[in-house]
C-alpha cells in the first residue's frame, strides 16, 4: 500500500514531516499551492440544501466543496472539513473512491486546504457526508494547527495571533463575523438617518480632539513632523462648519500612544458623528435606536442574553447624571470632592459588592484613583 510507504520514510518530527509530505505531493501531482479552485457550494449551503435527506440515504447528486481539514480518522476514511460557513464530512473508501483519490490520504494532515468532488449521502447516524471521488491539495500547512477541542490557552499568544485563536475557537470566529455586521450595520443605520459618511486625515500636523499621547512620524517630502491622530473631532467640526451636509460620521481608526491589555489596544476603531441642531437629548436618542437596531440585526431580537444575564436594548433606556451613578454604584459623591486629598481618600475606601450592580461596577474605584493621581 501506498500509505504504508510513505509512512516508513517519513520522519518523527511533525514539521519535518509535514515539509517531506510537501515534497513527495509535488514529486506527484506538481502544483500544490493552485491558484484558483472551483467549488459548487459552500458547507452551509449543502447543509441547507439537504436538510431534508433522510439517514442512511445516498444520492448521485455530485457536489464539489472545499475547506480546512480540522479531523481525520480511520487513516482519513473519515475527514471533516471546514469552510467559513460550516463543516462536512468527507467519506474516502475503495468502495466509492478511486484509488488515484485514495493515496492522497496519507499525504494529508490536519489544517490541510483540500477540495473534493463527490455524491452526497447521509449516513446512518444522520451525518451529512461526501463520497470523495476526486481529492484535490489545494494548500499544504507546514505547522501543525492549534490543538481544536482546547483552543490556545496561551492568553497572549490568542491576542497576538489572532488567526491561530480564530482558528481554533468557534467562539472567536464568530466574534469576529459579528464585529463586522456590527460595523456595517452602524455605516447603514447612520445612512438611514441621512447621517454623510466622511474621511477624514490620520496624519495630523497638530493632534487634537482628545487626551491623549500620540504615535508620532516623519513626513520625508514635506520634512515635518506628523501625528498619528488620536480622534477624528476636530476634521469632523470643520466638515459640519464648510455645510457640506448637517449631519456627518466616521467609522475611523485611532492610535494612542499609551498602554495595552487585552482590553485595550492603542490601535483602534470607533463612529464618532456630528449633528447640526441637535442636542444631547437628540444624540441620546440616535444611540437608542442605534442599540436596538443592531440587536434586532444581530440576534434577532432586542433581548440579548450576555452570560447569566438578560440584557434589553429596547429603547428608551434609563438616562441618569453621571454624579448619580457613580454614588448609586460606589456611594461616594463625585461633586463633592474639592480637593486632591479628599479625592485620594475618596479613591481608598472599600465599595460594598451588594452596591456593585452593573458589569462596569468594579472598574469604578480604579477611575477615581486614575483620577487622583492625573491630578
């Protein structure tokens, strides 16, 4: 047997052998990195399409589909794959699969990109699957992928390389999709509102619009200093004041030359908008129904649940002075504090857990003490 082969003069280490693999694959079949592949359907899309198929069934409908191969067993006689939109089983036997096909098994190892032609079936267990009839390398992977069912547990190795966390994690995969509906459902709500989307400079000859230390550069042609900006206000203002329209945003990167944690990151995204004739009431009112537009988008619903909690984004929300919450949540009385000592004071004493209700609670102490020592 062909596997049985290979597997005899392949080496121990699993990154060498992965790079013998990738040798013995172009001594085959020549092109292993194809620049284009044409599939029929995506995994979600056969999904859909098959709902219907009873267990223990076989069709000869011939699918083509491609993806990421995250499982194999049986020597690869059973191989999932994944794509971006889900996962499919492919089914590689002497009974359904050519023998050209089948030698290709023991050169393909997990986090492989493959494309197979086959009939699709629904096995006895209910698992929609593929007879492969055809296998195709289209990326061999020269490291071994994260370990799947545990993810990376390295903290900072998930932040630094977030395509190994995506990867690896369902969980981050589909944070990242929803980051992206998010981002385009604030630019088509905004639009909806007859909110004009404008860009504005990131480099900057004079950083402004907020407090912070700023990512500095050179400009070569101009020889002059320039600063990565740290917030889009003041370009925005000027966009309002030249009356090219009312109402104006930015869904703008920033860079803030300060420090990092895995919730902060000096590189940045927000929506900052400028509103003509309105008020704060007015802009309280947009961020509800912005809020509630994005929940129905997203979940479906205005109730959203978020951990052990059931959160609603149905307008209109509570609207409280900033001094009130702060003493509903910490009991210290913000206004009241007048002097640098009684504010360092104010930042010492203990806060009761049954007055720390919301999930920004405990972060509240630690902004007085921020704000103590600035002062």
């Amino acid at each position: 047997m062909t596997d049985k082969k290979t597997e005899a003069t392949l080496s121990s280490d699993a990154t060498e052998v992965r790079a013998q693999k990738l040798k013995l694959l172009r001594e085959k079949i020549g092109d292993v990195y194809p620049a284009h592949f044409h599939r029929t359907m995506t995994n979600a899309e056969l999904s859909e399409k098959y709902e219907g198929l009873e267990p223990d069934t076989e069709t000869q409908d011939v699918v083509t589909v491609a993806g990421r191969v995250y499982s194999s067993r049986n020597s690869g006689m059973f191989m999932d794959i994944h794509d971006a939109s889900g996962k499919i089983q492919i089914f590689s036997h002497k009974d359904v699969t050519p023998e050209e096909a089948r030698e290709m098994l023991a050169l393909i190892d997990i986090g492989d990109i493959i494309g197979v032609t086959g009939t699709v079936r629904r096995t006895k267990r209910g698992e929609l699957s593929i007879n492969a009839r055809e296998i195709t390398m289209l990326t061999k992977s020269l490291l071994p992928m994260p370990e799947k069912w545990n993810g990376i547990a390295d903290v900072e190795i998930r932040y630094r390389k977030r395509h190994l966390d995506i990867l690896s994690n369902e969980e981050s995969k589909l944070r990242f999709q929803q980051r992206s509906k998010i981002v385009s459902g604030i630019r088509r709500f905004m639009e909806a509102e007859n909110f004009l989307e404008v860009e504005t400079p990131m480099l900057q000859t004079v950083y402004g619009g907020a407090t912070a230390d700023p990512f500095k550069t050179f400009h070569n042609t101009l020889k002059m200093d320039m600063y990565l900006r740290i917030a889009p206000e003041l370009f925005l203002k000027r966009t309002l004041v030249s009356g090219l329209s009312d109402k104006v945003f930015e869904i703008n990167r920033n860079f803030r030359n300060e420090g990092v944690s895995t919730r902060h990151n000096p590189e940045f995204t927000m929506m900052e908008c400028y509103w003509a004739y309105a008020d704060y009431e007015d802009i309280m009112g947009l961020v509800e129904r912005l809020f509630e537009t994005l929940a129905v988008s997203i979940h479906g619903t205005s109730d959203v649940t978020f951990g052990d909690k059931q959160i609603s984004f149905k307008g209109p929300f509570k609207r409280v002075p900033m001094p009130d919450a702060v003493k509903e949540v910490t009991g210290i009385d913000f206004l009241s504090l007048k002097t640098d000592e009684e504010a360092r004071a104010a930042a010492k004493l203990p806060v009761s857990k049954s007055r720390r209700t919301g999930p920004g609670a405990n972060a509240l102490p630690s902004s007085l003490k921020k704000r103590s020592r600035a002062r």
